[in-house]
C-alpha cells in the first residue's frame, strides 16, 4: 500500500539529516522498521570502514576508505532521522538519531549480519565492500522511485556516491587478483569468508508486502526486484578478475528480525561507550 512521506519532502531537494529532524517527521510504524534497517546498514558499515583510518595499505587509501565511511554515515543519520520520528522517548518528545545509535541494544538493531562482520585483512574488507557497494547501488537506484518522497529523496543521493563506492570496490578486487600471489589469495580467501552473508541481503519477509514495492505505486525495494542486476554484476567484476563466486553454504541469516553474530556487542560497546558514560553530553 502506498504511504505518503511525513516530511512532504520532494527527491529533487538537497535532502541533510537536520532537515528531517526539524520537518518533525512522524513515519507510520513500518515504513520506520523499513528505514531502521537501511540506517542500520549504512552506519554498522561506516563504523568497520572507519577502522582503517591510520590503518589503511597506503595513505591514499586511507583518504578513501574514510571517505566511504563518512558517506555510509550520512546515509544513516539520514535514515535514522527519519525512522527516529516513530518512536517517543519517556517524555514523550520525539527520539533522534543519536537515541537510535547509542541507546538501542544488540538485538534492536536491524542491519543484515553481513555489515557487522569483522574486517579481517584489507582483501577481506574489499570483498564485502563488492558485495555491499553493488547492492546497495542497485536498491538505492530503485528506491528513488518510492512513494515515500523521503526516502526517495535519501536514496538519489546516497546512489550517487555507493556508484563510486562500487567502482572502488570493482577496482581493488581486479587489482589484488592479479598483484601477487599472495593478494590473489587473500582476495579468493575474503570472498570465501564474505559470501555465507550474501543471500540474506536478499531474503524478503512480510514488511515488504504491508509497505508494497516500487513496481506496483509502493514504498519498499524487495531485492527480488535487482537480484538479476546484482548477480550480473559480481559475475562480470569476478570474470575480469579471473576469479570464481564461492560455494558456500550460507548463514542463517536473521539480522533483520535482531538475530545477531556474536561480532555486534563487542562494535558496540566501542561505538556506544561515550555516549552512554556521559548521557545527554555536548561537544
């Protein structure tokens, strides 16, 4: 069923996360669980990705990688903003960003367990960025077509900058397969550990049919509807690399029912510490 945004925000704005704050926004109850999870998503993500800063194999990786991370943050204020409007706090006043980042536990958290894995080593990292860059290209380039004009408005600009995510990605996979031997057999070792993940990217559940997809007038982007694009893509990024996609069994999966790896906890006591030894702190 179509739903109109809360905020009457149009795709064509240049859409900040201060500005969905301050439109006072109040979601329905699902199309806030439905951005809980893409926020979810995008700043688990940013959280791994800013580990290498000062890490990074070479400086100007380092820029990049930070770089990405930034992106993936703001594309989760921005969600989480907007979901953020749905909930109330003990004194009745909205939730913000911040309450949904620093204030949830593990298993309130909605992102697939893919975006929560460990770093392992750089090739690792550039795996599930193929993986994680694409699908994101391929929902965001779909989502801009939601009758929620809000989210629609988050996704045409997230989409323009996970395209240069996902060209980095295809770049530094073509890159390690053919450097060394040694690269090459990192880049086929992080895939192997990346791809038990993949297929609950594109698990569907009953949230999808309350909100109703983009093909028939809906708010949501059921990954059926890019499945083809995406498998398309990791084949010929993969081919070019002379590289083969993994036989693996995948994970449970769950993320986005609150299942989580036992990797979250020990994120998030790091990412929520500060916050939560001093509540209600400025800076």
């Amino acid at each position: 069923m179509a739903q109109e945004s809360a905020t009457r925000i149009t795709p064509g704005n240049a859409l900040r996360p201060e500005d969905i704050a301050d439109a006072g926004a109040r979601p329905s109850a699902t199309v806030a669980e439905y951005a809980l999870r893409l926020g979810d998503d995008g700043l688990i993500l940013a959280q791994r990705l800013g580990w290498w800063i000062s890490r990074a194999p070479e400086l100007e990786e380092d820029v990049a990688l930070g770089n990405i991370a930034l992106d993936e943050l703001g594309h989760a204020r921005s969600f989480l903003s907007y979901a953020a409007g749905a909930f109330d706090r003990p004194d009745g006043t909205p939730q913000t960003e911040d309450d949904l980042a620093y204030w949830r536990g593990e298993t309130e958290f909605r992102c697939a367990q893919l975006f929560e894995q460990p770093n392992g080593d750089f090739a690792r990292t550039i795996a599930r960025q193929l993986v994680v860059s694409v699908y994101q290209f391929e929902l965001y380039s779909r989502l801009q077509n939601s009758s929620d004009s809000t989210l629609a408005a988050i996704a045409a600009k997230a989409v323009k900058e996970v395209d240069y995510h996902r060209d980095h990605a295809s770049q530094w996979v073509l890159r390690l397969a053919f450097g060394t031997e040694e690269s090459r057999r990192r880049m086929i070792h992080g895939l192997a550990l990346t791809w038990p993940y993949v297929e609950e990217l594109f698990d569907e559940d009953a949230l999808y049919q309350e909100l109703g997809s983009i093909a028939d007038g809906g708010v949501s982007v059921p990954p059926s509807l890019f499945r083809a694009e995406f498998d398309a893509f990791i084949a010929a990024v993969l081919t070019e690399a002379e590289l083969e996609i993994p036989q693996t069994s995948r994970v449970s999966g769950g993320g986005r029912r609150g299942q989580r790896s036992e990797h979250l906890g020990y994120l998030l006591a790091e990412m929520q510490v500060l916050a939560r030894e001093h509540p209600g702190a400025g800076w």
